[in-house]
C-alpha cells in the first residue's frame, strides 16, 4: 500500500514540475506568441474557426479562409501550416496529424528557443547553405519536425 501511496505522490510531483515547465516555456516564446495572435486574430475574425490543442505542448490552432489566402502566398512558398510560438496557422482543407506534429515539434522549439528562435532558424538554414545542402530541408529544427512527424 506504501508504495502505491509514494508512486501516486510521485506521479503529482512530476505532473506539477511538467506544468511549471510548460508555463516557462510559454513565458519564454510569448513575444513569439503575441506575434502569431496578431497573425491569427484576422484569420480567425473573417469567418476562421480556432482550437485549442492539448498535446504535450499547448497551442492555438486557427484556420479560415484569410488564413488559407497568407499560407498559399507565403514569401517563401506555399504552405498548409506555419507555427508562430504557441500559434499554429493551418489551411482549412488538407491538415493532417503527421502536419500537425510537425508543426507542434515547432511550437516546442519555440518554447524551449524562445525569442532567439526565428534567429537560430535563420542560422540553420544559413549552415545547411554553407555545407552545400538545402536550407530547409537540411535545417536542424526541420529536420527534428520531421523526426516527430515519424516517431508520431
């Protein structure tokens, strides 16, 4: 019985630690965040629809017509989803959970980056370049989106 009693007062202490640690990290990426809520707020007041999505780390979820407009007239391409802190931007039509993981690995990033992240992304996608590789498909944090995206 005592062990059962430890294990449950256990399991509260790490919950409680997850949680301090998820708070933190939404802390640390918020001016990352407030960016992607002024990105989102007319994606979602022109007839968009948003959801909150529990996972491992928190996050908004937005999609609607203006947003489905921005993500296939991104500077550097078309896109079906784009994490902006603890904001993803999806397309109404085609989001699949293997996109969604992706996006939600670059929610994490940003959580544990911060406001240093975009400038580290840059960063990686400059290296690749360096090396002869592509930018974004040899970027580091690319490359950790689509090794969740398999391990999902």
């Amino acid at each position: 019985m005592r062990l059962h009693h430890d294990r449950r007062r256990n399991d509260r202490k790490i919950e409680k630690q997850n949680t301090i640690l998820t708070l933190m990290g939404m802390l640390w990426a918020l001016p990352l965040t407030i960016l992607g809520l002024i990105l989102a707020f007319p994606v979602w007041i022109a007839r968009g629809k948003a959801y909150a999505v529990k996972e491992s780390t928190p996050a908004l979820l937005v999609r609607g017509p203006v947003g489905d407009w921005l993500l296939a007239h991104h500077p550097f391409g078309p896109m079906t989803a784009m994490a902006i802190g603890h904001v993803v931007l999806a397309e109404r039509k085609g989001l699949s959970r293997t996109t969604l993981v992706h996006e939600l690995a670059h929610v994490k990033q940003a959580a544990r980056w911060g406001i240093v992240f975009p400038f580290a992304y840059i960063a990686s996608s400059v290296w690749a370049l360096l090396r002869g590789q592509d930018a974004y498909w040899n970027n580091a944090f690319e490359v950790a989106a689509r090794d969740a995206e398999r391990r999902a």
